[in-house]
C-alpha cells in the first residue's frame, strides 16, 4: 500500500514444540524478537495460535503452519488454529460469492481430505434466511456473512440468532463473547469464573446481553481462557472473570511482588499483564504481574504496535516503524 510504513511480525513466550517464535531456542523465548516464520519473507496478514501449533495467513492466501504442525496450503482467505482441529475457509467452486469451510487435523500437514466441509453461502444469497447483505467484519471463528461461528466442539458449525448483527466472536476455554453491530456485549457458555460478566457464576446457554455495559458502545472483545476483555469507544478497558494470575490487572495474592505500572505518552505502545512463566509478557523474564507493564522493547527500536495475536502460552505482535519527526 503507498506510503505505508516497514512493518514486521515479532514473536515471543512458549515454542516448545518448535513454533516459529523469533530464534527458537529451547522451549522459551523472553522478549520479543522478528518472526522466524515459515516460508520467511511472505507478507503475514494473520496469526492464528494454537497451544502447541500456529497458523499464519498471508495476504496471498496461502496457509503455514509451524510446532506440533506442519504444512502449508493456498487458496485460502482465513485460518483459525485449535488442538481439535485446523479450520480453513477457502473460496467456493466456480464463481460465485459463496465459501467452503474445511476442518483439518492438525497433524495431516493440509494433505488428502478434511476432517468435514461444508459449502457457506452469504445470506444475500440464501432463500430460506433474512436479506439484506449485511457482512460481518470479525475474522474467524465468526463466519463472513451467514450470522453463524465455528466451535471446536460439537456441533462444529454453530449458527447465531438472526437478530445479531455480529462484527466480532471471540472464544474462551469454556465462554463465548460477541460484539454486535451496535457496540453492545454478548456472552454465553461457562460461567464458573465469573468470565460471562452477568453478576453470577451460572452458566448460558444462548447468547445473552451484558446489562452492565449497556449505554457503553464497544469496539474491541477478547476472550482469554477464563477471563474477558472490552475496550469502548473512549478507549476504556473493561476486564472480568478469573484473576488467579493477575490477567485482570487487579491485585491477587498469588503475586507477592511489590512494583509499579510502567507507563509512557506515546500512542502504539505495548502493556502486557497477567501469567508469565513462558516469557509470554515480553519482560526478558517469566514473571506473572498483575498490573499493567509498558513492553519496552518496542519503544526502544522505535516502532509501533498495530496487532496484537495472544495464543494461550506465547504472543505475536506486527509492529511498524515510528514516523520520522
């Protein structure tokens, strides 16, 4: 794109089974360091982690994988990494706008068949569903286009209600959260860490709208395992659910270690929190916190993070050059 500054993916935290995380050595890596990602040089437009595999995406469309899996693939517009199974979304047959989903086994390297396919046809064009074309915005798990998600339990293609606009899904270990259409906050499935935000620990079964943010439209939601996260349209940041190793930035008494926020001034600054003990944060250390700390290896080379990619034990960050003053 014209005048788009150098950027770059940076990785960092758990590569025990040999994820393509800046050097690679041992099973760890402390800080963040460039991608030494497969097939090196593509332009990376996705990151998909998985606990012991990762899925890249490139703007070509092409599919790499690297840990525990390997492979690669072309063709493709999506992929969403999980230890069930690899999803795919790819362009349908002939030319038309319609999609097929493919679900892979991790281990079969995108080789022979899918786990099961399936043909997703946008709703503009579905006779049997409400009109009016509206597209979806959220990458997967949120399906473009068809009001429905992918799970990694069954039943694996899961439709929503017709009355949700979803732009945005994001999955926990056990919860759902959707952003719609409106800024307003769903969330459904376990409850037992209070991660669902409705005042209790009982789990739901259907969708249901978070009374406590409501009159705060939103535009970012991220489902940690057992914790979640939205930031509104001021740019506050609401966190809830399980703190036991302090991933919602409130004090715990696992954490007995005194300290301060680091902060600074600048915009495209990196703050990490909560569990530690793969190097995950970006600190040059494995310690958890339970406050929020600035990254500094990004303000010390004068870049700017733009994306953010947390897999359960490591993260990936793209990250361009400050402009020049």
């Amino acid at each position: 794109m014209a005048g788009e500054r150098t950027g770059a993916w940076f990785g960092f935290g758990f590569c025990g089974f040999g994820q393509a995380l800046g050097s690679g050595r041992g099973h760890q890596v402390l800080s963040p360091e460039p991608l030494r990602a497969p097939g090196a040089g593509l332009d990376i437009c996705r990151v998909s982690a998985s606990w012991s595999y990762t899925a890249f995406v490139t703007g070509g469309g092409q599919v790499e994988l690297s840990g525990s899996a390997r492979g690669a693939a072309r063709g493709c517009k999506d992929a969403w990494a999980s230890e069930a199974f690899l999803v795919v979304l790819r362009p349908g047959p002939g030319s038309g706008p319609g999609a097929e989903l493919q679900a892979w086994a991790p281990g079969s390297a995108l080789r022979g068949e899918p786990l099961w396919a399936q043909t997703v046809v946008p709703e503009a064009e579905r006779k049997d569903g409400p009109g009016g074309g509206e597209t979806q915005a959220g990458p997967l798990p949120l399906l473009p286009c068809v009001r429905a998600y992918v799970s990694p339990r069954p039943p694996f293609y899961r439709p929503l209600a017709p009355t949700l606009r979803a732009r945005r899904l994001e999955l926990g270990a056990e919860h759902a959260l959707l952003l719609d259409a409106a800024g307003q906050v769903f969330s459904w499935g376990g409850g037992r860490h209070g991660q669902l935000g409705h005042g209790t620990l009982e789990a739901e079964p259907e969708p249901r709208l978070l009374e406590a943010l409501q009159g705060l439209p939103m535009t970012e939601v991220a489902a940690g395992g057992w914790h979640s996260v939205c930031v509104s349209e001021t740019g506050d940041i609401y966190i809830w659910g399980w703190n036991e190793s302090g991933q919602l930035a409130l004090p715990t008494r696992s954490l007995a270690e005194d300290g301060e926020t680091v902060t600074g001034e600048g915009t495209g600054e990196l703050y990490t929190w909560g569990w530690g003990k793969y190097g995950q944060l970006g600190h040059k250390d494995t310690t958890s916190l339970d406050r929020p700390c600035r990254v500094d290896y990004f303000v010390d080379k004068q870049l700017q993070v733009r994306t953010v990619s947390c897999g359960p034990w490591n993260t990936y960050v793209y990250a361009v050059e400050k402009e020049k003053s």
